[in-house]
C-alpha cells in the first residue's frame, strides 16, 4: 500500500520538530514544506538529511521521491 501525504507528515513531524509541515503528493512522489529550528545553521543538504533521518527506513521502502523545502522559521517568516 502507497503512503499518502497525510502520512508522511506524521512521519516527519514525530521525529523532527517541526513549526510548520505540509505535504502533498500522489502516493509515490511527494512535495514537502518543513519549517523546523532544527535546521538553524545547516546547508540545504544537511537538512535534508534530517528529514531523511526522521523518515528512515521508509524512505529506502515506501518513498519514492521527495522533494523538499526546508526552512528556518524566521527564513518561512521572510518568505512565506
């Protein structure tokens, strides 16, 4: 059975502090907004690692593409 996106934010938001999260998708590729202080200091690729950390396994299983953008919360306060 495919993930739907509602899932896949619960995934996220219980493993990574998360401000903001949305994500849409179609059951295979999935779009995602994650706005968390977690990523404070960090370049986009370790930010990405966060969420791939806070997905796990299901990133190799489940997931088959994601597309993400991650932000602080004063970067969202600036550009939301």
């Amino acid at each position: 059975m495919l993930p739907t996106p509602e899932q896949i934010k619960e995934y996220i938001e219980t493993n990574l502090p998360c401000e903001y999260c949305d994500v849409r998708g179609d059951g295979s590729h999935f779009q995602a907004v994650i706005v968390s202080e977690a990523f404070a200091g960090k370049r986009p690729i370790a930010r990405h690692q966060l969420v791939y950390e806070a997905l796990g396994d299901r990133m190799r299983e489940e997931i088959h593409a994601l597309s993400m953008t991650t932000l602080t919360p004063e970067e969202y306060r600036k550009n939301g």
